[in-house]
C-alpha cells in the first residue's frame, strides 16, 4: 500500500513537471537567425509559363516557412517545411494566366527572409474584341460625330500592352473601305467616325492579330422626325406597381418621310403634375419604338411624350387608386387591418406599407401580408377613454374611434 501511495504522489509530481515544460514551451519566441536566397526566377513571364525558383537557405533545416504570391488578385500562401538547404518550388499554373507584376516572398518567423519580383506578360490577342460603339445614330444636318471603342485580350482575357496596333475599316454608302492603323494605349484602342453628310449606314469592323470584333453600324439619318403618335397598347388604369403600361409609336419618319434607322434612339418622357416623373429609352426597330413602364404605387395623373420630337399626340395615363376597401376592427388589443380588397376583388400586393396613428400621438408602421395587418395597440393607451386609430396605404385614409 505504502508502494502504491509513493508511486502515484511521484506520477504526480511528474505531471506537475511536464505540464509547467509545456506551458513554458507555449511562450518561447522565435529566435531564428534563418537566411534565404531566391534565384533562378525570372523578371519576364508570358501568361501560362511555369513559374518556379530556387530557394537556398542557411539555419532552417525542418522548420517551416511560408511562401507568399503576392498578384494582381491579392496574395496566396503556401506552407513548406525545409529538408535541406536548397529546394526548387512551382506556383499552380492558375496563378502565371494573370498579367501583370507580382512579388514572391519567403516568410519565417513572421518576417521576410528574402522576396524577388516578376512581371507577366499577356499574350497575343485571340477571339472576339470588346467593343464600345455611340452613338449609333448621326443626324445629316448636325456636327455629330462616333467613336468605336475596342479593349483587345488574350485568350486568358488579359488586356494587351506592348507594340501591337488594331486595324479599322470604314465603309460609308457608295464608298470604299477606309482601312486606319491606330495603337493600343491605356489597354484601349480607338477611332472616331465622322458624319459625311450622306443618308444611309455606316458598316464598321476591326482586327487585332488574331482577333475580331463583331460588325458594328452607325446610321445616317435625314434631319428632323416627323410628328410621332404614341399608341396605348396595354393598360391597366389602377395605382398597382406589379403592372406595366405598354406604349409604342407609329412608324416613325425622318423630315425627308424616310423610314428612321434601327437602333435610333427615343426618349419616352413621363410628367405628373407638369413634373418630369421618370424617362425611358427606347430604340426603334422597322421604324417603331416600344416601351413598358411601371404604373405607379398609388393614383397618379400622367402626361407621356416623345423627347426632342414635334409634339405629335401626348398620351394621357389616369391611374385610380387600386383599393377598395380598408376594414377596421380589434380584437384584444391588437387593431387588425383587413381584408384590403383591390379593384378586382382581390387583396393587395404583400408588402404594401401600412401606417398607423393612434389619438395623434403614437405612429406605427406594419406590412400587408396575404390582405392582413396586425397592429398591438400601444400600452399606453390601454386606459384610455377614447382611442382613435388612422390608417392610411396608398394614400388613402379610415379612422375608427373605439
């Protein structure tokens, strides 16, 4: 027994010992006196090369370090224990496909050993160019001019740098084509198109090495439109955010009675109250304009016209409110709103916003869900003699004394 007591008070003891050598090893800085050289990675990448170095290091034998992509997306780590004191390491090929510069670190010990830097370099151009074209409509007898924009990629999608150029072709009505040479500069190439006074369409392409764009036109049209007369083709006459009025023209025509170019553009210009409430671009097609705008929330006069247009026919819009009827009742202290019935004897939209007053003092908000809304009366007005709650949604306002 006295065996048994002796060896569990020195187990003990032990414990205690380890447990004092652990919580000691826990708080031990790193004193590393480590060195690390990077070679053999070199200034210039093209985009997808492999990308490795050598690293060569001295009093880092198995301890770790980290190794750092620092890129055009941010920096990525990776861990690598040390076996020996020199080591070749490669990046994942899905970090070489971004151009650009970017810095290699070796950390250790929550310091920088050593760090080189690379560039990579974007490919030659392939595919389809992005392009940016406007305005796609020139008046005959106005100063306008256009421009086509074009940002060229490699197959990465990287945008080209460097020395190569981009070839525009021009051809304008009963012309040749007109082929410009224009450099790439700030990742983008250009040229303007100029109005040569005659109506027709302008066909536009370019390449790049390799690369395309998909063919572009500027229309040329005769001066001035004609009246234009917008056309109700849907409607429905109620303050109901869910619907939309659906509006076109007749075909239009230039001053010369010419049909106007597709992708003319037309402003549809909406006033309430003599107001401008909202505008709507729309671009024509054989001629004709289309568009769909939201109806209002609540009852609402509207005027819509064509902007820069003759004044051709003004469409007049008179949305009603779109409920019927707003119950009131309670029911143990709590003032219950509903059912709200709309024109066609249905409940409003969930989410329409409720507010509530109750003697003037006290406001509440609250939502419709499913023609419902429930409102706990406030506590302070529990003991009072009269309470009046007003209710409005939609503008419209009912009270009910209790």
């Amino acid at each position: 027994m006295d065996r048994f007591l002796s060896f569990l008070l020195g187990l003990g003891f032990v414990s205690l010992l380890l447990g004092c050598r652990v919580e000691a090893m826990e708080h031990v800085q790193c004193m590393s006196n480590g060195k690390g050289t990077i070679s053999y990675l070199a200034k210039n990448y093209q985009a997808g090369d492999e990308i490795k170095f050598k690293l060569t290091t001295e009093n880092l034998k198995n301890e770790e370090v980290l190794i750092v992509w620092d890129g055009k997306f941010g920096e990525r780590f990776f861990n690598k224990t040390i076996f020996s004191e020199k080591f070749l390491f490669s990046f994942p090929d899905s970090l070489s496909i971004y151009s650009g510069f970017a810095t290699v670190k070796v950390i250790h010990c929550n310091k920088i050993l050593c760090q080189e830097s690379t560039y990579i370099e974007s490919l030659h151009p392939v595919g389809m160019i992005e392009s940016y074209l406007g305005p796609k409509t020139l008046a005959i007898d106005q100063s306008m001019e256009s421009m086509l924009c074009l940002i060229p990629t490699d197959k990465f999608g990287n945008t080209i740098e460097g020395s190569f150029t981009v070839t525009f072709n021009t051809k304008y009505r009963k012309q040749r084509i007109k082929s410009v040479t224009r450099n790439i500069e700030n990742l983008l190439s250009f040229v303007k198109i100029e109005n040569n006074k005659q109506v027709g369409k302008v066909l536009l392409g370019a390449k790049c090495v390799d690369s395309y764009i998909d063919e572009q036109e500027i229309a040329i049209v005769q001066g001035p439109m004609q009246e234009v007369k917008i056309n109700i083709v849907e409607f429905h006459p109620y303050g109901d955010d869910r619907q939309l009025v659906h509006l076109n023209t007749n075909i239009i025509l230039d001053a010369k009675g010419n049909v106007i170019a597709d992708g003319t553009s037309i402003i549809f210009v909406v006033y309430e109250n003599e107001e401008v409430q909202a505008q709507y671009q729309a671009y024509t097609v054989s001629g004709i304009a289309t568009v769909f705008i939201e109806n209002p929330k609540d009852a609402a006069k509207w005027t819509v016209s064509i902007a820069g247009a003759a004044k051709g026919n003004e469409v007049y819009l008179n949305f009603e409110n779109n409920i019927e009827s707003i119950p009131l009742r309670i029911e143990k202290n709590v003032l219950v709103v509903g059912p709200v019935i709309g024109s066609l004897d249905q409940y409003i939209p969930d989410g329409t916003q409720v507010s509530i007053v109750f003697n003037n003092r006290f406001s509440k908000e609250a939502i419709i869900e499913h023609g419902f809304a429930r409102i706990k009366i406030p506590e302070k007005l529990k003991s009072a003699k009269e309470i009046v709650s007003e209710v409005t949604i939609n503008n419209r306002k009912v009270k009910l004394i209790y």
